[in-house]
C-alpha cells in the first residue's frame, strides 16, 4: 500500500509562486503514472501534471509553461512548481499515483492541500 502526504499549499497573491510536495512512503510494485490533480469548488477533478513512467510528461493547457513537476527519487517525493499563479489556480490539490500489481491497476491519492490564490 502506497502512502501520499501533500503539503506546501496555502495562499498566495496572483502572479506568485508555491511549491507542493507530495511525500510518497510504501513500496510501489510497477509504476504506471503518478502525477498532481486539482479540484475547485463546483468542478470535477482534474489533471494538473501527470508523468507516465518511461513515457512523457503531460500538462493541462491551462498551466503549461508556468507549472512543473518533478520527482526526487532519493528522497521518494514529487513537486509541483507553481509559478505566475492567476486565481483560477485555486483549488485543492492531490497528489496521485498508479500502479500496476497482479495485473490490476491501484490508484492512491493524497489527502489534498488548499491552494489559494487572491486577485
């Protein structure tokens, strides 16, 4: 069973920048993909970031250029940096990851951090 734990969210003024961290604690068997998603109030989940594992990394049209993720392998944790921040941005943020075990997929999700961002 994987572990997630976002953090770093909170809020900020339109045109600053946030960095999350998603602490990943677990053994994962077969990466498939892992990645960040947003959710604002009255809308439905959606993808921010998300890394297919060999394969390319996908942004949602609304954040290209100004977000980019990365992981930290040593220290099992994944980032979303969050630049020029506009307050359409807000939402909570999750953290994901999918993998493959006895040929079953298996998603796990963060709790969520608040992104705030203030016009």
């Amino acid at each position: 069973q994987v572990q997630l734990v976002e953090s770093g969210g909170g809020l900020v003024q339109s045109g600053g920048s946030l960095r999350l961290s998603c602490a990943i604690a677990g053994s994962i068997f077969s990466l498939n993909a892992l990645g960040w998603y947003r959710q604002a109030p009255g809308k439905e989940r959606e993808p921010v970031a998300t890394h297919i594992s060999g394969g390319s990394t996908n942004y949602a049209d609304s954040v290209k250029g100004r977000f980019t993720i990365s992981v930290d392998n040593a220290k099992n944790t994944m980032y979303l940096q969050m630049n020029s921040l506009k307050p359409e941005d807000t939402a909570v943020y999750y953290c994901h990851v999918d993998q493959i075990y006895l040929g079953d997929y298996i998603d796990s999700w963060g709790q969520g951090t608040q992104v705030t961002v203030s016009s």
